[in-house]
C-alpha cells in the first residue's frame, strides 16, 4: 500500500493511463489524402514524417496532421518508419479501427512496399523466411537470426538495370562526404554499423563481395506476410540487395537521401461492405526521380 492507500499496481495502472487524458496536438500542416469515407482514411505519408508524435504532448507528426483536418484523433491502424514514405491509415471510429485491428493480428492484411535495391536478383520472384532478432553490437538495428521472432516476406523484381554502375557507392555506416546532415545516423551508430560490416556481422549473413558492390540495381514489390521491425530492409539485406540510401543496412550515395522504400498499397476487408478494399499511394517525386535515374520503371498506378 502507499500513501493514497491504493495497492501499486493501481497505482502504476493510473499513472500509465494518465497521459492518455492529454488531447494530441491538431497540426494545420496539409495532407495528401488518398481515400477518405465514413470508416476510414487513408494519407500519402512523406519521407521525414513520423507516423505518430513522440509525446501526446508535441506535434509534427502525421497523426497530428490527421488531427488537423478532421477536427477529432483517428485510430492510427499502424506505423511506417520516420524515412519511409506511403500510404498510412486510420480509422474514424473504434468499431472500426477493431474490426481492422483483428484482421492485421490475423494476417489478413496484404501490404506491398516498392524498394530500390542494390543488384539484380538471378530470379524475377523469391522469399525470405528469417526470424528476425536485435542486432548484437548495433542498437538501432536488426538481424536475421536464430532465436528470433518468425518473419517471412515475398519478393518479386519488377524492373532491373543490371549495366548502371553506383558510383559513389558506400556501404551502410560509412555516408558519402556529400550527404545530408539530416540523413546520417548518430556517429556512435555509424561507427557501430562500420563495424559490423567489416566483421561480416550486419546482416545476419556474410556481407556482399566488394566486387559487386555498384553492380547493377532493381526494383522490387516486397510483400510483408508479418511485420517486424526493419522486416524488408533485414530480408533485402540478408538476400544480398540492400535498399540503395539505407543508412543502416545498405548503400549510401546520391541517388536518394533515405531508404528508398515506399509503402505502395495495403489490401483489407472494408468492415463497411464486406468486400475487399485497396488503399494505395504513388511514390513521392525523390523516389520516381531516383528509379528514373536508375533507368528503373515504376509500375502504374
């Protein structure tokens, strides 16, 4: 018992829920929105943009953004990477964001993500079954690795350019002198990642022949069945074709200054019809820029 004369884990349970008082902060920032009806909403998140803010008490998130048009907090269904850009989704309602909710835990739920990645793989389609655990010597990252939570994600190559030579090319740790600020990791995670890449240790695999690095480049639809974290740009890794701009486990250069990773489309049962209902979004312009670089094509629409 304390001083409130209420058992601790009363306590700790009052002191958790608390925050969840404080409103979230309405942004007036615009928003890209790519479908919007009674049950749903679904918006083109940029790179740069956190999916949810750091505190109840802070902005600058898309959630925030969201806030600020409808007038009310949605039920944010899931979350991309802050360098990640795609189609994010909430749900207007709590019967609804629960009827969602029990189809992402039954893996129902089919996303597809667009990655720019280094060489051009021997076959058009190919899959990565590997659990997935916390990388030894580097905290940011992940691994594939014995022990860890089951992952599986299917790949298919929808264009290649096995003749584009990229140069600079600078594995994952070690960023280009002309890179942005913004977009290097913190020194100490740098010269972690640095690290483990000379030790062959990064990828939970042996780490790709020098020889080939620069060699050739493709674009790949990878299909997440579950959703770890750093799960596609692990598994591309761990296949030998880390993402091009990966700051942690693959190839940093000009071409794109983030993770050339895009969420295109994300496929579910609308609780409102019954019926399947896909909510998509095009790759922002420093992604296409890049894949047109590249001499890479991007699908339509």
């Amino acid at each position: 018992m304390d001083i409130l004369q209420l058992p601790r884990n009363r306590v700790s349970n009052l002191m958790a829920r608390a925050p969840r008082s404080i409103k979230l902060v309405a942004d007036s920032e615009p928003l890209q929105v790519v479908w919007e009806d009674a049950h749903f909403l679904a918006v083109l998140k940029p790179p740069g943009l956190r999916s949810a803010p750091v505190h109840r008490f802070l902005g600058g998130s898309a959630l925030n953004h969201m806030i600020g048009y409808l007038g009310y907090e949605p039920h944010l269904l899931h979350r991309l990477d802050m360098n990640t850009s795609g189609v994010l989704l909430a749900a207007k309602d709590r019967a609804t964001a629960s009827a969602a909710h029990a189809q992402f835990r039954a893996k129902a739920v089919s996303k597809a993500y667009l990655a720019l990645a280094l060489g051009t793989p021997r076959s058009s389609s190919f899959s990565v079954d590997g659990a997935i655990g916390q990388h030894p010597a580097v905290k940011v990252a992940r691994q594939v690795a014995q022990g860890g939570q089951p992952a599986l994600t299917h790949m298919e190559v929808l264009s290649s350019n096995p003749g584009v030579q990229l140069h600079p090319a600078v594995p994952a740790g070690q960023p280009p002198s002309n890179s942005s600020s913004a977009n290097e990791p913190p020194a100490a995670t740098a010269h972690a990642v640095a690290a483990a890449v000379a030790a062959g240790t990064m990828w939970g695999c042996a780490a790709p022949d020098p020889s080939s690095i620069g060699q050739g480049c493709c674009l790949v639809c990878c299909r997440p069945v579950t959703g770890r974290t750093h799960q596609i740009r692990v598994h591309m890794a761990h296949a030998g074709h880390p993402l091009l701009g990966d700051e942690v486990y693959g190839l940093e250069g000009p071409w794109i200054g983030r993770q050339a990773l895009h969420a295109w489309s994300l496929t579910l049962q609308h609780p409102g019809t019954g019926q399947p209902v896909t909510f998509s979004a095009p790759p922002p312009d420093d992604f296409a820029a890049a894949a047109a670089a590249l001499g890479l094509v991007l699908p339509q629409q």
